[in-house]
C-alpha cells in the first residue's frame, strides 16, 4: 500500500490544487456516508445504540458487518490503483491541515472547479435524444466550453451561431474572454449555484429525460 502525503505535490506547479481538492472531495464524500448512517448522532452513540439499546436484539453478524464499516469509513482515504494493483493511502487529519494552511489557493481552484458539473452535465446529455439546440441546452454548452477551457468564454467558427439564453443570462460574443465564474472582484458570469439550477431548470423544461 503506497502513502501518499497531500502536499507530495509540488505548490508551485498546477497539479497541487487539483488533486487536493479531489482528495477533499472524496473525503467529504466519506463524511457524509458516516453521518447518514449515524443519524447526525456521534459514533458512541450509535455503537451504544446497537449493544444496549433497542437495536440490542439484532443478530451479532449484522451488528459487527456495520461496526466493519464505519470504521473502514472513518480510517484514512484509500484509492484503488490499478497500477500499482493496491490502493494509494490519503490521511485525513493531514489532508484536513493541508486545506486549512493554503485555504485561499485551494479554494480558488475549488471555485473554477464546479465547472465540472457543467462539463459532466453536458458530456452526458448531448447525444440523447431529449438534447436539442434550444437556448437552455445551447447556455449549458457554451459554460461547458468556458470551463472547459481555461474558465474563460472564447469562441471560434462564428460562435455563437444560436440563441443560448438562460433567464437574463445570454451567451453573445461580447461575452469573450470573460471568466464562467465571478470572481471576488465582480468579474464573471455566474456563481457556483447557478450550474446547479441551470440544470434544474433543463431538466424541468424537459421531463421526457431518463437517466
């Protein structure tokens, strides 16, 4: 098993902050499994729960398969790597000390990084047959394309050749070189929760989607 400490990468070149921001992603991730199986209740509680209280009766096999698990859960970030046919080992408390020391960098390229959203939403719809050229499905691919490259609108081949229209939002050339995302100064399309209700809005517009 092969320990990877998050600050292996170097600080000053561009792959830091995004495999620490995809180690925190995943660790969030593993946060959040234990608390939906703990109900919110500390782990105490729910150990006490399943030796002492009503939970008391259920079968020794079940109760040791979930005591198993969380703590498989709560120990350190394990990444299967086929390379190396074992797992790549992330530390938690490290990668929690990792994101509080170089906070303002790391979240920066966490902010640009929701474009992944738009990326994923996009590259999974354009062939369906539900995906048509209409204006929400032309806003989505236009913000696919700025965070795509660079984080910024750039168009080429007579971009934008159709209405890509979003509520009060539209994607015209004026629109070059500006970023997806607006930064602290002001500068910038949309924020993070916009990709989120971008997508709402497509899929209420379209009920005839299927996963």
């Amino acid at each position: 098993m092969a320990t990877l400490a998050p600050n292996s990468f170097d600080r000053g070149k561009p792959f830091y902050p995004l495999v620490v921001n995809y180690a925190v992603l995943l660790a969030g991730f593993k946060e959040l499994a234990v608390r939906g199986i703990s109900g919110g209740q500390s782990l105490e509680n729910v150990f006490s729960t399943l030796m002492l209280g009503p939970a008391s009766s259920a079968p020794e096999p079940v109760v040791a398969e979930l005591q198993k698990g969380l703590t498989q859960l709560l120990g350190p970030l394990q990444l299967r790597s086929e390379f190396i046919n074992d797992h790549i080992t992330i530390n938690i408390d490290e990668l929690a000390r990792e994101l509080v020391s170089n906070f303002d960098y790391l979240s920066s390229v966490l902010m640009r990084s929701a474009g992944s959203l738009l990326i994923l939403a996009h590259e999974i719809s354009k062939d369906s047959p539900w995906h048509d050229q209409g204006p929400l499905w032309e806003f989505l691919r236009h913000c696919r394309n700025a965070a795509a490259h660079g984080g910024s609108f750039n168009f080429l081949h007579g971009e934008p050749r159709r209405i890509a229209q979003w509520g009060r939002f539209s994607v015209t050339a004026s629109l070059k070189s500006m970023p997806l995302f607006r930064s602290a100064n002001g500068l910038g399309l949309i924020s993070p929760g916009d990709g989120v209700r971008l997508l709402w809005d497509i899929e209420q517009a379209y009920p005839q989607m299927r996963a």
